[in-house]
C-alpha cells in the first residue's frame, strides 16, 4: 500500500514521502492518526503542488538547521547524574537531559530530534545524534558525571 507522510515518521519517512507500508499498518495506524494519507493521483498532485510551493521555505528550514548545527559545533555537554560504587548510573540518561542541557547552553532541540548510538547506563562520554533536517544531522558529545 503506497501512502503520503503528512508529517515526519521515525523509520519510515519525511513529510510528503511516497513510501509503501504493509496495508494494516496505513490503514490502522498511519491514516487514522493523521501521518499520512493514501497515495492517489490526485493527493500526489496536491503534495507535488504543495512542494513546489514550499521549495523556498524548505531551503531556509534547512539553512536554519545547519546554522544550528554550525553554532553547536564541538560542544560538549555535562549531564550529571547519581552514580554507584561500581560507575554504573541508577536509571539512564534520556533525550530530554541532553534537550535540557542544550537549553542551559542556548541551543532549542526537541527531544524528539535527540537519538542515542548506545544505552546511556554508565558514567563516562558518549556521543547523541540530533536529526536537525532530513539533510542535516550533527553529533554532540556528552559526558556523564557524578552528582
């Protein structure tokens, strides 16, 4: 079944993809939750048109997201967080830490946007991915430290 994202899905696609999914999944998920609707001739004429008239729009969208990107850099960020005897943190740390402390730093970045290459159970550094645009994805460092 070949449907049109309405919005951004994690996995599947971007908004105003074309892509096929099995027919449970569009008709009892992705359309009745509004993600997407049923790629026909005539809604792949709309989200042609609307892409046409979107082009300007998106190209700042996606400047914007790589000024951030740039204005991030190699930044590193201290997430602290309680720590036992052995190194290892009680729970984990999450996107919404790392969004948290990109905040304290000035930079405004959904957790949504935030992904982890590994748990995050332990002290120490690791890397986060934040998926800024669908052409624009930069990685920042964090380092867990003892409260």
């Amino acid at each position: 079944m070949e449907v049109i994202l309405k919005d951004d899905v994690k996995g599947l696609g971007y908004k105003n993809d074309t892509v096929t999914v099995k027919p449970g999944y569009g008709r009892n998920y992705l359309i009745p939750q509004g993600l997407a609707v049923i790629a026909s001739t005539s809604n792949k004429k709309v989200v042609a048109e609307n892409i046409r008239q979107a082009a300007h729009k998106a190209e700042k969208i996606q400047n914007d997201a790589q000024e951030l990107a740039n204005s991030i850099g190699d930044l590193t960020l201290e997430i602290p967080a309680k720590v036992g005897e052995s190194g290892k943190i009680f729970g984990s740390v999450t996107t919404l830490q790392v969004s948290d402390a990109l905040k304290a730093k000035g930079f405004d970045v959904d957790r949504k946007r935030i992904s982890f290459d590994q748990d995050v159970k332990s002290a120490g550094e690791y890397t986060a991915t934040l998926n800024l645009h669908k052409e624009v994805k930069h990685q920042v460092k964090f380092n867990v430290v003892a409260e």
